[in-house]
C-alpha cells in the first residue's frame, strides 16, 4: 500500500491491448461492462488523467472531498494523484478518455485552472462530442491498422477535444501561452512542489532550490493560478493531509510525520488555520473507515 492509503485503490495506466499510444477511449457503457464488482464506487486514485463527457444521462462524482452532480452536458477531469470514485454513473453515457501523464503536453495552465467538473451548453456538448467520436475512430484505426498509427495525430485529437470542452476561465487563450515565462517559472514551481512538499514547507525553499526569488514564484504562480505562490503550496499540504485523515488509520502525529511536520502541534496549528478545525474533528466528520477501507491497490 502505498502512501499509507488502506481505503485508497492505486490505480496504474495499464492500457488494453491495442492501446499502446499513451491514450485509451472508452465509455461508461464500457466501464460498467469492465467493473462488475462495481468497485469504481470506491475511492480511487489513478497515476493517469481521467476525462469524460455525460451525453446523455444523470449520476453522481466525488474527487478529493467535493461532490458533483454529472447530467447530461456534465464534463469531468480527474487529474493523476486525485482520489475520486464514481459514486453513482449507472444512468451516464458518453466517452471516457484515459491518457498519461505528458501526452499532451503544454497543457499545464489549462489543467491547473479548470475544475474537478464544469457544465458544457448543448452546442458546445454536441460539438465536444464530435470531437471525442473522431478521437475515437483514429484510436480504433490505430488499433486494428498499426501501419495507421500516429501518436502526434491522437494527441492533437486530444488536445483538440479539450479546448473544445474546457470553460472559458480555464482556456490556454485566456492564460499566458507554453512558452511565456511565467507559465514555464510555475510550471518548474508545480513540479517541485509535487515532488517535494513533505519536505519543503516554505516557498523560499523552493525558490532556493530552482534558482528563483521567492517573488518571482509568487508572481508566476498568481498570473497561472490567480492565487500566490505560498497558499499554493499550503493548499497542496493541505489536500494530502486530508486524504491521509480521510483514507488511512494513521494517527494525526503519522500524518504529521508523512507530510513532514517536526511535531504534532505544528501540524495541528496549520490544519486548523486553513479548515477552521483541528485534524481530529475534521476526521471524525469524513473518517478512514468509510466505504472502501482495506480494498486490495489493483485496477
């Protein structure tokens, strides 16, 4: 077990044969045929993007503690190390699209500003739709013809049915482009964050280690994700020890251990400072011995 996550299944890409390409399309018809056990209902947390789209149809979502209502026009994003479940798509259809990490890249500034799930119009459902049915037939070619095959070609297929989905806040247009500075400055920020924030708990850390001035961090972080460099990293501290609380019987001096806190009052201090409750009560709201507990890490 990984993490210490006892309720938490570990999911790694593991394509299906014939999807050796760093993207797999399936549909929730195909999920629900694929999860008799109907284990998709527990908590989960893929190394892979999650994307789908609800064409028709209406269920239920849960990602890192928020619960969304999916109905038709209902579009999904579950970023890698999020833990979710699909609490309730036995009604949904529409496609579901698995890809790894890196397959698209230049997307950061994207996927950093949309939500866990947003809501799409019909025209711009239909249209999205569309897109997601030629990902489709150039993925089934690709498949069945390996001479047809062209990474390139389904990543650009990709990459066009996300702009064509994304909300308006979180379009790359509306954010600095790939190669504006600022956009890179975060990005090396986001990265080094994620590797490293049970050991570096200040921004000055990590400005010392990338070579940047703390101000410039904040200043990069602010333009991506509207909010500074430090309650960036706070919020991430913040996300894993809740999915310690939530999903492990660690004690609250553990999780302060695993995310790198010298005691537990420390960690108690900023626990409290950011949700307004101690970690205890915190976890006896939302609890590690919910639904799940002890579900063997296999996908």
């Amino acid at each position: 077990m990984e993490n210490g996550h006892q309720a938490v299944r570990q999911l790694r890409y593991a394509p299906a044969v014939g999807s050796p390409y760093g993207v797999e399309v399936l549909d929730f018809a195909g999920l629900r045929a694929m999860d008799t056990a109907r284990r998709r209902v527990l908590p989960q947390r893929p190394d892979f993007h999650v994307f789908a789209l609800v064409g028709s149809g209406a269920g239920a979502h849960e990602a890192d503690f928020q619960g969304h209502r999916l109905e038709e026009g209902s579009a999904v994003w579950i970023r890698p190390g999020t833990v979710h479940r699909w609490s309730d798509i036995d009604g949904c259809d529409g496609p579901l699209i698995l890809f790894r990490t890196g397959f698209l890249p230049g997307f950061t500034a994207a996927e950093t500003a949309a939500p866990a799930c947003w809501h799409l119009d019909r025209r711009r459902l239909d249209l999205a739709l569309l897109a997601a049915e030629h990902l489709r037939c150039e993925h089934d070619a690709a498949s069945r013809t390996p001479a047809l095959a062209s990474p390139a070609l389904l990543s650009h297929l990709l990459a066009a049915l996300l702009l064509r989905a994304l909300p308006a806040a979180a379009d790359p247009v509306a954010v600095p482009p790939a190669g504006d500075r600022q956009t890179a400055v975060f990005r090396a920020y986001r990265d080094a964050v994620e590797e490293h924030f049970t050991t570096r708990h200040h921004v000055a850390d990590h400005a010392r280690a990338l070579g940047y001035d703390p101000r410039t961090l904040t200043r990069a972080t602010r333009a991506v994700t509207g909010t500074g460099a430090k309650a960036f990293l706070d919020q991430r501290i913040l996300l894993e020890a809740k999915r310690l609380l939530a999903h492990t019987d660690l004690p609250v001096g553990g999780c302060a251990r695993r995310l790198g806190f010298r005691d537990v009052g420390n960690f108690t201090t900023f626990f409290r400072r950011q949700t307004g409750v101690p970690p205890a009560a915190w976890r006896s709201v939302h609890g590690a011995a919910g639904p799940g507990a002890g579900v063997p890490t296999a996908r």
